[in-house]
C-alpha cells in the first residue's frame, strides 16, 4: 500500500472518529425526502454512514437527469458546493430510511485544519467524484443510448458500477437522460437481441457473452 493511500484511511477513520464524538444535530429522513435542494445554498453537510439516495438535475426546459440511486457508506454530502462557494448543482433525496448526522461548517473546518490527513481524505473522494462522472458523460455524449445501457448492464453485473437502478422506467430513462418513449424503444431492441429481458420490474442480462460482442461492435 503506497503511503499516501495509509494517510487517506487514517484521515477517515480520524473522521469517522470524531465525528462519533462530537454531539452533532442528527436527523432521520424517509424516502423522497429531500436533503438537498437545487439550488440550494449550502450552510451544513450531511454525513450518511449507511442509506441509498438520489442526485438530480433539473433543466430550465423541463428535462430531468438522474444519477440513479446511490449506495451510501461513509459519505459526506454537499462537501463540493461548500468547498467551491457556489449553490448546489443538485437534488439530493433519500431514497430509503437513514439516520444523517449534520455537519457545521466551523466543524468541518477545524477538522481540515487539525488534521492534514482528513484534507486527503476528501480530496481522494473528490477526485474519485470527477474520475467517474467525466467517464460517465463521455460516455453519454459520444455513444448511442443502446451502447450506454448496455454498458451500465455489464458493469453492474459485474459489480464495478455502484449505481442502483429504479423500478420505474420512466425514472430509468431519466439516468440515461432520455424520454420514457426513447427508453423502451431501446430496452425492446435489446429484447429483439436476446441480451436482456425484463424480470419483476428490472432489466437482466440473459447472455453476458452476446451483450459483451454488442458492446464491442459499438466500440469499433
């Protein structure tokens, strides 16, 4: 384990630490409970040690965005608004029951600037942040809506994408960011393959082998 990666762990468990320490305000939301609006300026982050939520983005024309639904393990919301000054970019909601612990500012700030390690720690997940989200949308500008779909499918069977899907299509069109109608048009050409069908309100892979061949037919 390179030494950095040593620094980055000690600076989350010395996190994780005080924060359990310190009598901060929590706060149990349900589902659709909204913790962060668009919009929003941010005066508090939200620390989820375990939950599923949501990101959105709401287009002045009325397109919606989604990210899907998130695992939550140890996350800290609202950390790229409050560290850029700017209003949030986004809709953060709950999509299951979880305890949150708030987070003041002043906190959060003492923490960064006793302790270097807790700094690398976030910047880690920053970086991690725009790693994922410039390949994601690359990926969504440069290729069809089949390619992606079929891409999210192999990567969530193999269990290297975290993202959750929805049970109703009409949000899983908005993760692709695409109308309901254009959605199901794909997911039925993916059906007329044989790559996929749909089982209990879900897409599934039938054959990994034949999606993995479709998958690099779009590539070349």
């Amino acid at each position: 384990m390179r030494h950095i990666d040593k620094l980055i762990e000690q600076g989350l468990r010395l996190f994780c630490q005080h924060i359990s320490q310190q009598k901060l305000q929590r706060k149990m939301v349900v589902a659709r409970d909204i913790l962060i609006t668009q919009g929003q300026a941010i005066k508090e982050l939200y620390w989820v040690e375990s939950g599923v939520f949501s990101v959105s983005f709401n287009a002045e024309n009325g397109r919606r965005f989604n990210f899907g639904r998130l695992k939550a393990h140890n996350r800290l919301l609202g950390e790229i608004e409050w560290l850029t000054g700017c209003k949030s970019q986004f809709e953060v909601c709950a999509e299951e029951s979880m305890d949150t612990v708030i987070i003041p500012l002043n906190v959060i700030e003492a923490l960064i600037t006793e302790h270097a390690c807790i700094g690398l720690w976030l910047s880690q997940n920053l970086s991690n942040m725009y790693s994922n989200s410039i390949d994601f949308t690359l990926e969504q500008l440069l290729y069809p809506l089949s390619y992606n779909l079929a891409i999210d499918l192999k990567y969530q069977q193999q269990g290297l994408r975290p993202t959750l899907t929805f049970q109703q299509f009409y949000r899983e069109a908005e993760r692709f960011g695409c109308s309901e109608r254009v959605f199901r048009r794909v997911v039925a050409q993916l059906q007329t393959l044989g790559l996929i069908a749909k089982i209990d309100h879900h897409i599934q892979v039938l054959d990994m082998v034949k999606l993995d061949a479709f998958i690099d037919s779009m590539e070349k």
